[in-house]
C-alpha cells in the first residue's frame, strides 16, 4: 500500500498472430527495476478502447510460455472491443527473474499487476480512463491484493474460481507442505498462530475497506480446487464492508469452467459495460 508504482515503458515488441477482429502482440513493460513479459491484444476497429489486465492462475514458471493461462479469455475480450493486456508476472516466460518471489508471497505478482495497468494508460490504443482487471485462480487473489493496495487504480474487478482473500487459507492449502520454501516463510515470518499480525497484513479481505471498485464473482459449485466457500466468505466480507459486490455460482461447473464459461463471460461483459468499460 505505501510503494510508489511507475509502470512504464509499454512495448509492442513484435506481431504474433493477426485476424479480423485484433492483432496479437507480444509485449514488455517495466514493473520497478524488472522487465515483465505479456501478450495484448488490440481491437483492429479504430480509436481508443477500454482495457482489461488478465490475471492468470498459477502454472508452474518452469513450463508456462508467454500468454499462457487465459487464452479463451483473452479471445472472447479482444474480440468485444476491449484491449487485452495478459501479463506473465516476473519469473515467467520472458520477465525478470525476481528469487525472492516465493518467500515474499508471491506479492511481487501484485506489483506487476499495479505496474500493467499503469503502463497500459500510457497506450494510444487505451482509453486510460477505462481500464478494469480480471483475474482467474491465483489471478483473483492477486485482483484482491491490487484492490486494496491501490483503490481507485481501476474501475472494475471480475474473478473467476478465485483463491482465499485470506492469505492464511492459500499458506495452508499449497504451500505449508512444500518444502524448503514452506520452512523458509515459516521461519522468516512465523505461524500464523504465532505471529498473527502478519498474517493479518497479508490477506486481503482485511482491508476490504479501502475497496472503491466494484467486484463480479464467478464460481462453480463443484469448484475441487478452491473452495466456493472461500468465494461466499470473500463476497459477505466485502458487503459488510459495504462495497458493491455481486457473486454468481454455478451448478456442476469446476474449476476450470466447462459448459458454463460462455455463460459467465456474456456476464462478464454484460457487468463490465454497467460499470461503464
């Protein structure tokens, strides 16, 4: 919350993929003193264009390639009118490798998203005052962490099947039997139990109350991955924190979305033109 962001240095760096309704590009941006890798994808209709940063959800950094993660995603937007910026976060694909990333949480991945949309206001093909974020997975807790850490950077938030806004729950689910890292952040930072005021700063859905944004919610019932429980907590808190937001479920539907994603996505954009993207 108190850093100073700088995103900068948006490069359209080559043309990956051209058809009727965008070209692709393969892109760097700055994000502090690293370089961060990413695709966009650019409506070919003329002017400029509301924006979306695509947060994706966690692939191993040892297999992951550029762009990869939300590529229907990606599509479906770009072909609605809006720019796509998909970031790769650093340690992935083409970014800088930052070997603090783990012990810090993985919030460098928050930086960079900062950072994105700070560099996509600088594009001739954006309208900077329209840009939104949308996060899937580990993307939708890092929308969190970015919507408490700078409220008022975006005007919308929509996740899909997203991690705990309590950071706690995600420590617990995948990382606390990972070893050594799991010892490491342990030993710098201490259990939960044990040095709860930690904790507490790193989670989210503590600080809900500095949220400007409204924020959509999509999860599917049947969700084995990230608990649509966590999902329903994150939604009440953020009501009791008076905030607008709307959650939908859906029957059947995991993790990954199957014969509900067309569904959630007309919603999506149906979400983000009220909000006036």
């Amino acid at each position: 919350m108190a850093k100073k962001y700088d995103g900068r240095n948006l490069r359209l760096v080559r043309v990956l993929a051209r058809n009727s309704a965008y070209t692709r590009y393969h892109v760097t941006y700055s994000s502090g003193a690293l370089t961060i890798s990413g695709i966009m994808n650019v409506p070919t209709t003329p002017g400029r264009h509301p924006a979306l940063v695509l947060n994706h959800g966690y692939i191993d950094p040892a297999i992951y390639t550029n762009g990869r993660g939300l590529m229907r995603e990606q599509d479906y937007l770009a072909r609605r009118g809006y720019v796509v910026l998909h970031t790769d976060y650093r340690n992935h694909a083409q970014s800088t490798d930052d070997p603090r990333a783990e012990l810090n949480l993985r919030l460098g991945y928050t930086e960079d998203v900062i950072n994105a949309v700070l560099a996509l206001r600088t594009s001739p093909y954006v309208d900077p005052e329209r840009i939104g974020l949308l996060g899937r997975s580990m993307g939708g807790g890092i929308t969190y962490n970015v919507l408490v850490a700078q409220p008022g950077l975006v005007k919308a938030a929509v996740v899909f099947a997203p991690v705990s806004s309590n950071t706690v729950d995600n420590f617990n689910r995948w990382i606390r039997n990972e070893r050594p890292i799991a010892q490491t952040v342990l030993r710098t930072y201490g259990e939960p139990s044990r040095n709860p005021q930690f904790w507490h700063n790193v989670s989210p859905v503590n600080f809900f109350d500095r949220v400007t944004e409204p924020v959509l919610i999509h999860h599917g019932a049947s969700d084995s991955t990230c608990p649509i429980a966590w999902s329903r907590t994150t939604l009440a808190a953020l009501k009791s924190a008076g905030k607008t937001a709307s959650m939908y479920t859906y029957p059947g539907e995991e993790h990954a979305f199957g014969p509900a994603w067309p569904t959630s996505m007309s919603r999506t954009v149906a979400f983000l033109k009220q909000q006036g993207l």
